[in-house]
C-alpha cells in the first residue's frame, strides 16, 4: 500500500503541471496566446 500511496501523491503533484504544459502548447499551435496566457494564470493560481 505504502508504494501505491507514494506514486498516487505524485501522480497528483504532477497532473497540473502536465495540463498546464499541454494547454499552453495546445494554445499556441491555434495561435491563441492570449487564451494560453489566461490558462496558464488560473493553472499556475490552482498549482500555488
């Protein structure tokens, strides 16, 4: 239980960081920055 614990705490600790990633590039291949811009703020204001 206890390695299933750790690779699901970090699993958690990981899954904004590769969305924000993956928004932010999706964003830019639609030449939508200023969409990317607004993600990555409320992505980054959710991480912190």
């Amino acid at each position: 239980m206890r390695i299933a614990d750790l690779w699901y705490r970090a699993t958690q600790a990981l899954a904004p960081r590769v969305a924000l990633s993956f928004f932010i590039e999706l964003t830019v291949r639609q030449k939508s920055l200023r969409q990317a811009e607004y993600l990555k703020s409320k992505i980054s204001n959710y991480i912190s």
